[in-house]
C-alpha cells in the first residue's frame, strides 16, 4: 500500500468544507490547515462587497444579488440547514472538532503568516477549498503544487456559481464538481478528474452546491489516492466555452427555477 500523501488544506469553517477535511484525513496526512477567525474570510467588509459587485454588475445588478440573498434567507434557509444534514450525513472522524490537526487561524489567506505556515510543513500537496482568490504571489510560491475543488463544470463554468448558471442557460448535463490543479486564473488550470452531478428539479441552489461539494469531496480522495495517475492524465479542455460567471440576482433566480419545473413537468 502506497504511503499517503502528506497534504495542507486550506479551506472554511463552513458545515461542507469541515466534513471534507475530516474524510480527506482518513486518506491523507495532514500536515495543517489553514482556516479563518471566523466562519468566513474577513477580507472585505459588506460595504466594500457592495461597492465591488456594483462595480461588475452595476447598480441594478447589485441590488438584484441583494434581493436573492434575501430570498434565500427567508425562504429557503430551513431547506439548506437540512439539506447539510442529510447529504453530509456520512459522519467522519471529528480531526478537526478535536483538535487533532496543526491549525493557522487567519483573516486573510494571502498573507505572508500563511505562506510560512504552508512552508514549514513541506507537504506534497495543498489542497484548496471555500477560500477567497488565492493572489498571485502565493500561487507563485507553491506553483505546481496546489489542486483546487471547484464545485462547477470548469472551463466552462467557472467562479463561484458553477450550480446555477449551467441550469440558466439550459445546459444541465454541465451540473458537476471539478478537480483541478490552481493557477493564477480563475479555476483555469490543468484538469484532474470532474464529474456530473445529479440534482433534483426542486433542489435549492445551495442544496446543488452541497451535492457538487459531496461529489468533489469523493474525487479529491480518489485524487490523493490515486495522485500518481491522475497527476499524469492532467489536462485542459480547449474545445468549449470558458467563462467565469458573477454573482446571480433574484429574477435570474427566479427564471432559472421556472424553467427547471417546466421540464420536470414536460417528462
């Protein structure tokens, strides 16, 4: 039996993020994680995430975001909770809960605290999930050597919204989760494995998330597995469209779960 691959995790202390790191130490060393103070990275407060998506998507687009956000809260919040429950109901090892990790708690991924931190362990690999855009500087550092989750079909979805706009723009069969080697782009670097993801008509855009995040969760420990063949088959899909969508709003929302009943209807 091969030796398992001495890994850093960086990655949230979100619900999905916390059970991926816990089935990844069953299969891996981990040699440390690198978390945030909080539940998430507090590298921008609410008005500079306010004034950056008004900058992408204009006044209009950011006001039509902020009402999505709205609407998932009011109206779906309960759904999610247990749609965590039930897909992640696969309890592992609690590594983390207990403590049984090296552990770097930080507000900012891109700092120089990290990068030492990540040095000092000399792991083989890094492995990324649920951070904010790693900046150049840090890719640079460990280039070659990080592989990413990205919970979207890459190319061509790529960012973070890789469960909703395959469904936007009629294209469901490019549901699916993505590992692949980071780079300097967004989700643009060399392909490891990926695979669809099935979802149900009336799941919640957070609910398909969950389910790509399970998924992606089964072909990293694959990967780590198996990182010898994978890391030999790493490729790029130059045939498709690749796009990095933004943020959607409410009536994007909206429009893309009526046609959804439509064709779950129409079968």
């Amino acid at each position: 039996m091969n030796k398992p691959l001495s890994i850093v995790i960086l990655t949230s202390k979100l619900p999905e993020d916390i059970w991926l790191v816990n089935k990844l130490a069953e299969v891996s060393q981990i040699e440390g994680i690198v978390l945030p103070v909080k539940s998430r990275y507090g590298e921008f407060g609410i008005f500079q995430v306010l004034k950056k998506r008004t900058q992408q998507a204009g006044f209009i687009g950011m006001i039509n975001q902020a009402l999505l956000f709205l609407y998932v809260l009011i109206f779906e919040r309960r759904r999610n909770k247990q749609a965590i429950k039930t897909i992640f109901a696969d309890k592992p090892h609690q590594y983390i809960e207990n403590k049984d990790i090296d552990t770097l708690e930080v507000n900012d991924i891109n700092t120089k605290e990290v990068r030492n931190f990540v040095l000092s362990k000399s792991p083989q690999l890094i492995v990324v999930s649920g951070t904010p855009l790693l900046k150049k500087r840090l890719v640079r550092a460990f280039e070659g050597q990080i592989i990413n989750l990205h919970p979207g079909f890459a190319p061509q979805y790529r960012g973070r919204y890789g469960s909703f706009w395959p469904i936007y723009n009629h294209e469901p069969e490019l549901v699916g989760a993505t590992i692949h080697y980071l780079d300097e782009g967004v989700d643009t670097g060399a392909i490891l494995i990926q695979q669809q993801v099935d979802y149900h008509p009336t799941d919640t855009l957070k609910t398909i998330t969950y389910k790509q995040h399970k998924v992606g969760g089964d072909l990293l420990i694959k990967c780590l597995t198996q990182f010898e063949e994978m890391a030999s088959g790493a490729y790029h899909k130059n045939d498709c469209p690749s796009k990095n969508y933004l943020s959607p709003g409410l009536t994007h929302y909206l429009k893309a779960r009526r046609w959804l009943r439509r064709r779950k209807n129409s079968k």
